[in-house]
C-alpha cells in the first residue's frame, strides 16, 4: 500500500509536473501568438501607407498631364480667339479627341482612392499607360499645330 500511495505521489507530481509546464508553454505560445498580431498589424499598416503614397503619386502624374494639356489648350484656343491661327475641320476633332481623354483620365483618377491592393498594380499600370499615351498625343498634337 505504501508503495502505490508513492507512486500516487510520484504520478501526481509528474501530472502537477506537465499541466505548469504545457500552462508555461502556452502562456509563451499566447504571448507568440499576440507579438505576431501586432507585428501583422504593422505590416498592413505600413503596406497602407506605401499603397496611399503611390496612389498620390500617381494622382500627381496625372494631374499634372492634365494641367500641362490645359494651359498649352488655354494659349491655343487663345489665339484662336484673336484670328493668328486658322484651324481645320479635323484639328478642331483632335482637340475635341484630347479634350475627351483628358476628361476621361480625370476621371479615373479620381477613383484612385476606391482601389484596393489587390488590383492596384493593374489599375495603377493602366492609367500610367494611358496618361504616357495622352502625354505623346499632346505634345505630337501641339507640336504639329505650332
């Protein structure tokens, strides 16, 4: 009888033994799991701030093809008005051609902020490529209209 009341004992102490050990490990495990939480936190954060800083810096790209095209229109139309430039029927429609793709690209960049991560890359490249595209037919367009 003494000898099982001791090993009672000794598998009580070995049991005592494992639940503080597996309650240690899984305090560290809750401690690993509540450190890799923060850590994922930060990095959605900082991928937010990357994604924000490229979506302004492609609003500014577009922005600026626009103001560009507007002020070089402004100083054609300008001279329009006062009878130094004579235009034809189909110069008149590549103005009205620009005009339409500067309001189109005006308008999609203006849904910058509506795009998620996941199509970024895909809208970010195809408004980059029509904003180069917009940009060539500009200066093509003025500098055949000097």
């Amino acid at each position: 009888m003494k000898a099982f009341t001791k090993q009672i004992k000794w598998m009580f102490i070995l049991f005592l033994s494992t639940t503080i050990v597996s309650c240690s490990s899984s305090n560290k495990q809750n401690d690993n799991k509540e450190e890799l939480a923060e850590d994922l936190q930060q990095v959605k954060q900082d991928v937010n701030a990357i994604l924000e800083k490229d979506k302004e810096e492609l609003k500014m790209e577009v922005d600026s093809a626009v103001t560009e095209f507007n002020e070089k229109l402004y100083v054609y139309e300008d001279e329009l008005r006062r009878g130094t430039k004579q235009v034809s029927t189909e110069t008149q429609d590549l103005v009205e051609k620009l005009k339409i793709k500067s309001d189109s690209l005006t308008s999609k960049v203006n849904t910058v902020q509506e795009q998620g991560a996941e199509n970024w890359e895909e809208f970010k490249e195809e408004l980059q490529y029509d904003t180069k595209n917009f940009k060539e037919s500009v200066e093509a367009f003025f500098e055949d209209n000097k």
